[in-house]
C-alpha cells in the first residue's frame, strides 16, 4: 500500500503542488492526469523516491516499484536478450555463482571434505532460490514479452544500437515487467508504441495484480485500463474510482450542481442580509437581527472546485493552394546499412489528402516523413508538386530548441520582419504569458517544449502539414486544441501517430506500414481498426477454413453444395436476429446516456456491460460479413 498524507513539492519557491493526499492499494491501476507542468512526472519521482518533498509518503517496506520515466539513458553494446536479462539481477548472479559452484565440484576430489560439503549445501541453497525466484522460466518470460512488444525472435540477438529510440524504450518497458513489481510507475508509456503493442499492453495491465500509476495523454488507453483517474489541477487534486471519460462526466456534473447550490446559497444569503439590515435598527426586532446574524456567521459558505481553463489558440497559417498532385513517389527505397525500410514505394498523394501513417514501429512511417521533407538521402523519385510549401513537425521537435535560448529569442530565430512583433502575442496564445517568456528553453515541461516548437512552426505559413507523432507529451486540452486546429487547416495532412482517439475524425485515409510494404485503407481510423481486427479474429478465420473445406469436399456433389448453402443460410438468419435484438438494446443504452438516466446508467459496471454489447455486435458483423463472402 502507498499512503500520501499533505504531501507537498516546491521548485526555487513555487509550489507545484500542496497538502496532496490519498492511498493506492493493490489492483488500482490510476490515471494520472493534468495539464502539463501540473507535477505528474514530479509525483512519480516522488513515489519513486528521487525527489525530495514535504509531508508524508508511507510504502510498505520492501514493496519493488518500477518506473519508466519519459527519458532514459540507454546502455550500448548489448543484444536485446543481453540487455533484457538485466531485468534479472539476483537470477543472473545466482546463475553466475551455480556456474562457478559446478566447475569447482567437477574439479574437485575431496567428497569427505568439510569444504567440499559446504559446497554441496551452498549449491542446494542456491538452486531453491533460484527456482523460488523464477530462474528456470525467465527466459521463456523475456520471449513472451519482448514479443508481445512487438519484437521477433530474429532480432533477440541485433545489438540495441541498431534499434530506434522507439524499441529500446520497449526494452526497458519489458525489463520493467519482468521484474515482478509490486508498483508501477509509468511516465507516458504508449509514446513509443504502435497501435499493435499498445493492445498488447493494455491486456498486460488489465490482469496485473498490483499497483499502477500512469501519466498518460491517450484517452483510449486511460479507458481501457484504469479504474481510477487522479487530476492535477492548480495545486489540488481531484479523485474518483472511475476511468478517464466516467470520471469527466463526474466531475463535470459534481462542478454543475456546486454552481447550481452556490447560487441558490447566495440568493438564501442576500434574502437574510436584506432582513437584517431591515430589522438591525429597529428595537423592538433589534434581537431578532442579531439572531440573523449569528446563524449568518455559522453558514458554511460552498465552494466550486476551481478548474484550469485556460487553453492554448492554434490556427494553422495557410499558403497558396498548390497544385493537385502534393508528392508523387516512384521506387522509393530506403536502407540504414544492412537493414531494408522501405522497399520500392510507387505513390501519389493529392492536394487536399487526410491522411495517417499507422505501423509497428521500424517499419518506415517517419523514415517516409523525412523522405517527403528531404530531410534524408534515399533511392528512388520523389517528385514535389507546384507551389507546394510544407510544414513539418518532427517526432523529436523539442530536441531542435536551444536549451540556453529564452522563450523569446527561440522564437526570434524563426521570425521575420513581418510577424517578429507578434511573438509575444503568439507565445501569449500558446499559454506563455508574462514573464514565463524570459525562461529558459531547458527549464520547461515535456509537453511545455511541444507547445513552444509547434508555436514557433506557426511563425510561417504552409499548405502541406507533415507532423511526426505531435501529441507525445502533449496533455488532455493540448491535444484536443491541437486535433481543432488541424480539423479547420485548409491545406494536405499527413499524420504519423499511433493515438486512435486523436485521429478519429481527423482523417480518411489510412496508410499501414508492414514488412517494408505499405497497404491503403479509403477510410478513417475507425474503418482500419475493424479491418486490422477482422484480420486477427481467429474465430472468422476458423469459420471461413471450416467453410472453404466444405466448399471443396462439395464439389463433388451438386447435393452437398445445396445442403452447405442452405446452412450457411440458417445460420446467416440466426446471426442477423442476433443483430437486430443487440442493435434496438444498444439504442435503448444509447437513449439511457443521452438522457442521463440513472436507474439504468448508475448501475454497477454499466459502462463495461455497455462496451460489452457493442464488442458483441462488432463481432456478430464481421461473423456475418465472412459467411456472406463464403457463399459468393
């Protein structure tokens, strides 16, 4: 158990936070949430115990806490299997002294020997320690889960220098749950996942027995994994036993009837102030007033939670309109060395495409991205269309700031005589105001820097928008402000992002990058998901072999044939009943949220039992789509 108790953190002086209590126990996985700069990352360091702060912090003793931070220093020069043994300190040792103790015993001829029997109880020790601490599985553990974050056995023997920033995160996220931790701490942990590991890991943490404490800027997978939300906001802290999206509606709701209380407080007060002041001055209601305003004194007065709404204002500077062909590609390849990304390429992007780039990691989405910004060397053509003028936000476009610059000279750099004056205004709408424009670059937040790099991107303007994974770091209303702003930019979008709420209505066409090929989706993010499910659900896939397997033991009678389809048919028929009953249930619930009736919404798990009955229906859908396909 974790128990916080007035816990309180100041920097130079300004307090980040105060008085913060609560208690974690095990099975609460929270979401952390808040603006950036709040202290989430700082209350992690906190648990963690690499800040210092006031008040009190109470972990049960010996209780193993895993954290991964945002940032990590990687070690060189060792495989991926190398480097994921690390996970297992005591293990490797033991195994290490296991060695030496066997050689010394085949070595050795004095078996009567006191020495000789020491070693004998020694090596027993040690291999019922090891066993008791997972020595003989911990290799078939370190597969499972290197796997399930989206590595092949192929690459459990490359070196980790090879891998992308992105991989080697997943190495020390895998070291991270094989330890066996009580607590885990987890600093934005989707960022450098794909949409395949992110499902993985979301399984993961819905069976993990303990503590899990997550800063996250994904809704989905808030949604999908907690069950219990903890805001940061203005120095307090707001907590309910609820995910990301129940707990909005909470507390939005709790924040109405507070307003709706206060005023009807505040009418009840004005209406006893008018009586005394009606009756202070005459004597024979003098005791009367007086009684008034004792019972004035004694009211509690209600307080509405105070929320931070204060958002940042993009608007995406537009160019000319170009041509209508933005990039046309032809035999694109890109290698690093040895290691093939992109195979051949032939492509055409139009003006005015909405498109995301979507794919495990490695596979060539920001090596594509750089391609069509010319930021690398590659084979192939690359052919930019008329007047086309890009902007690009790279996935690391923090790292391109001047730490030792202030937030106005940073600016500066990019400006030019036309909008220098407007710097400050700019930085104003970014929610830089006052004197946080004299801070330095190296000071600010994760999230803080994206603000500044994509309000200095602002300073000129374009009408093709290439942004690498832009939502890293950004928090809840950032992001929110961010997908507002590319839904109102006239002008071509490209997406590289592995966010699915952030790209629900943001584009209609989806590119998957797989096996150094890409793939086109003509839909939205919604429409690839259930394709990209439609193609690991296992169960179609058993019907569908079932089917084709009855196709061809038919062909050798016209009578069987008819027989299969007429199958086929009764259970299309029993499916589409099973559609129809879910589809009117699902619109009854639907009627139930939008009503806010809560006889039916405020029961136990209503939102599970909810998500449920859509899952089934999706289900039935493409079940009824393959036995359809099966009978053309």
């Amino acid at each position: 158990m974790i128990d916080v108790n007035n816990l309180s953190v100041s920097f130079a002086g300004t307090p980040i936070f105060s008085d913060m209590g609560f208690k974690l126990t095990a099975g609460n996985r929270v979401g952390l949430i808040g603006k950036n700069g709040a202290g989430k990352s700082t209350l992690l360091r906190v648990i963690a115990g690499e800040q210092e702060y006031d008040g009190i912090l109470a972990i049960d003793k010996n209780t193993k806490i895993g954290f991964l931070k945002q940032d990590i220093d990687f070690n060189y020069g060792k495989t991926i299997l190398e480097e994921t043994y690390l996970a297992f300190s005591e293990i490797k040792s033991i195994e290490s002294t296991l060695s030496d103790i066997h050689i010394q015993l085949e070595s050795r001829k004095d078996f009567e020997s006191e020495a000789y029997q020491d070693l004998l109880h020694q090596l027993d020790d040690l291999t019922h320690r090891f066993d008791l601490i997972g020595g003989y599985s911990y290799k078939g553990d370190t597969e499972r889960i290197l796997q399930g974050l989206g590595f092949k056995r192929d690459d459990f023997d490359k070196i980790t220098d090879t891998f992308s920033g992105g991989w080697r995160m997943r190495i020390e996220l895998a070291k991270l749950l094989l330890q066996n931790n009580e607590v885990l701490l987890l600093d934005e942990p989707t960022n450098h996942l794909d949409l395949d590991s992110i499902l993985w890991f979301e399984n993961f943490l819905k069976s993990y027995k303990g503590i899990v404490l997550v800063v996250s800027h994904d809704r989905m997978f808030l949604d999908n994994v907690t069950n219990r939300t903890i805001e940061i906001s203005l120095g307090s802290i707001y907590d309910f036993k609820k995910p990301y999206s129940q707990y909005l509606a909470i507390r939005q709701e709790l924040i109405e009837k507070q307003l709706q209380a206060k005023k009807n407080q505040e009418k009840q007060i004005k209406q006893t102030e008018q009586l005394i002041e009606k009756f202070r001055y005459k004597a024979s209601k003098a005791a009367f007033a007086q009684s008034l305003i004792k019972k004035l004194e004694k009211v509690d007065r209600i307080e509405v939670d105070v929320t931070d709404n204060s958002v940042m204002n993009v608007r995406f500077p537009s160019a000319d309109q170009p041509g209508k062909l933005i990039f046309t590609l032809n035999e694109v390849t890109k290698r690093y060395d040895e290691n093939l990304v992109i195979d051949k390429f032939d492509l055409l992007i139009e003006r005015g495409c909405k498109i995301a780039f979507v794919g495990q990691n490695g596979m060539g989405k920001t090596t594509l991205a750089k391609i069509l910004v010319n930021e690398i060397t590659y084979n192939g053509e690359v052919e930019v269309g008329h007047n086309v003028k890009i902007g690009y936000f790279a996935q690391n476009q923090s790292d391109y700031l001047n730490g030792e610059n202030t937030l106005i000279e940073e600016m500066e750099l990019s400006a030019n005589d036309g909008n220098r004056v407007k710097i400050r205004n700019m930085l104003g709408s970014f929610l830089f105001g006052g004197d946080t424009v004299e801070k330095k670059v190296k000071v600010l937040s994760g999230g803080e820097r994206n603000r500044l790099a994509l309000c200095k991107m602002l300073l000129n303007p374009f009408n093709v928008l290439i942004m690498d994974e832009p939502t890293n770091h950004l928090d809840m209303v950032s992001k929110n402000v961010l997908k507002n702003a590319l839904k109102a930019f006239e002008g071509s979008l490209i997406l590289v992002s592995h966010d699915r709420d952030f790209l629900q209505g943001l584009v209609d066409k989806v590119y998957e990058f797989r096996e150094h090929k890409i793939k086109e989706y003509l839909g939205d993010i919604n429409y690839y998901l259930e394709q990209r499910k439609f193609d690991n659900f296992r169960e179609v896939e058993r019907i569908s072999n079932n089917l084709k397997t009855n196709k061809a033991v038919s062909n050798n009678s016209s009578r069987e044939r008819d027989k299969e389809i007429k199958r086929i048919n009764n259970k299309i028929s029993k499916i589409e009943v099973l559609i129809s009953d879910l589809e009117k249930e699902i619109l009854n619930l639907d009627a139930a949220i939008f009503e806010n009736d809560e006889t039916i919404i405020g029961k136990p798990d209503f939102f599970k039992y909810y998500q449920q009955k859509k899952d089934d229906l999706q289900d039935l859908m493409e079940t009824w789509s393959t036995l359809h396909e099966s009978l053309d």
